[in-house]
C-alpha cells in the first residue's frame, strides 16, 4: 500500500508485466489487488490439503537456497492456477512471495530492505530484522516440530520473504501497530481500505481480514 501511494503500483496493476517471462502459469489477469485479498488463485507449492502430515514436509530446494525473494521463481514455477483469480478466497503464502517480486522489480530495491525502509523507519523500530535463521540471536523465540523438540529450521526459508519471517519483538510491533494506525506509514485513508470488509470482498473472505504476513 506504501508503492501503491507514492504511485510505483496500483491495486489494478497486473502481476504479467513485472513477471515477463517468469512464472507462466500465473494467470495474466491477476492483479496486485487479488495478491493482496488472497484471490489469485496461483498454485501453492506447499498446499497444506494435500501434504498431510506438516512435520513431515521438507522444501523442494535446499533452505539455503531460497536466501533472495528472485531464488523463490524455483519453487512457484510449475504450480498451476487453482482458480481464476477474483472467482474466491483462499489464504495463499505464495501471493504474499510474488507482492515481494513486484514490489522489488517495481522499485528496484530488495524487498527486505524496501521492508525496513518503509515499515520500520517510520516509527522507528530498531529490533526488528530480516535475519538468516542462523544468524538469530540467543534470546530468539524457535518453532518446534512433533514428536520430540527438534527445530524447524529445515523447514522454511534461511531469510524471510513476503510470506513471513521476520525477526521482531512485541515491543516493536506495538510501536508498529501505533505508527500504522496514526498514518505514520501509509495514510489513514489507506489503512481504513486495507481494513475495511463490505461488498467488495472476495467470497469467503472474512471481514476486515488484515494479512499476518
């Protein structure tokens, strides 16, 4: 909402002209809007119905491997379109990997830096960060997988990406939340439209949905 303000994007804006010949399954008709509603309908490359067990799942590619939102093109490419983008609601980690695509080709600033810039410096934040999952500091809260204890670490990314990962405290995102509501970051008349829930919404969508990613 921050490129789609200063005038880099528009909620209109089709993920086909930033994506060029990148990811052809991506329908053309999917906008920054559906991304962003999770109503684009682009293949998941960890659909969570069919996976079965979670503690079982393992990334396709190495988790070093996925250290660029660019390195992502390997696991999106070939996923298939489940439905045409605007037809429903379905929450989609994928949608929120593509918005950081474009938002990084729109701008040409890496997307995790285009993150500190825009959300953290405004209500000056300073222990929040994008870091490799080897590189987290001791006092730093892991995921654990069942049975046993054993980390989560080779089940997601080394660097966070669009979809989530990012190093924070509850201090910070208090700070976080103060800033975006008082129109610190994006304007109020724009947080009112990320908040909002009436008509437009995607089928199945609840109101007033706001993304965790």
């Amino acid at each position: 909402m921050s490129l789609v303000q200063s005038g880099e994007l528009t909620l209109d804006t089709t993920a086909r002209p930033l994506l060029g010949n990148d990811l052809p399954l991506v329908d053309d008709a999917v906008t920054m809007h559906h991304l962003l509603r999770h109503g684009s309908g682009i293949g998941d490359y960890l659909d969570e119905e069919q996976v079965g067990d979670l503690n079982e799942y393992t990334l396709a590619v190495s988790p070093h491997g996925l250290a660029t939102i660019e390195d992502y093109l390997v696991v999106l490419g070939g996923q298939k379109q489940k439905f045409t983008p605007g037809e429903r609601f379905a929450y989609s980690n994928p949608g929120y990997v593509v918005l950081a695509l474009l938002a990084e080709r729109a701008t040409g600033v890496v997307f995790q830096d285009l993150v500190m810039e825009r959300l953290c410096r405004p209500p000056g934040i300073t222990d929040t960060a994008f870091l490799p999952s080897d590189e987290l500091p001791g006092r730093a809260a892991l995921g654990y997988l069942d049975p046993g204890l054993s980390t989560n670490v080779l089940h997601l990314p080394v660097r966070g990406s669009g979809d989530g990962g990012l190093s924070t405290t509850a201090a910070d995102l208090a700070a976080l939340w103060r800033a975006l509501r008082a129109g610190a970051i994006v304007s109020t008349e724009a947080v009112a439209e990320m908040t909002r829930g009436d008509e437009t919404q995607l089928a199945g969508t609840p109101p007033h949905r706001l993304s965790s990613s």
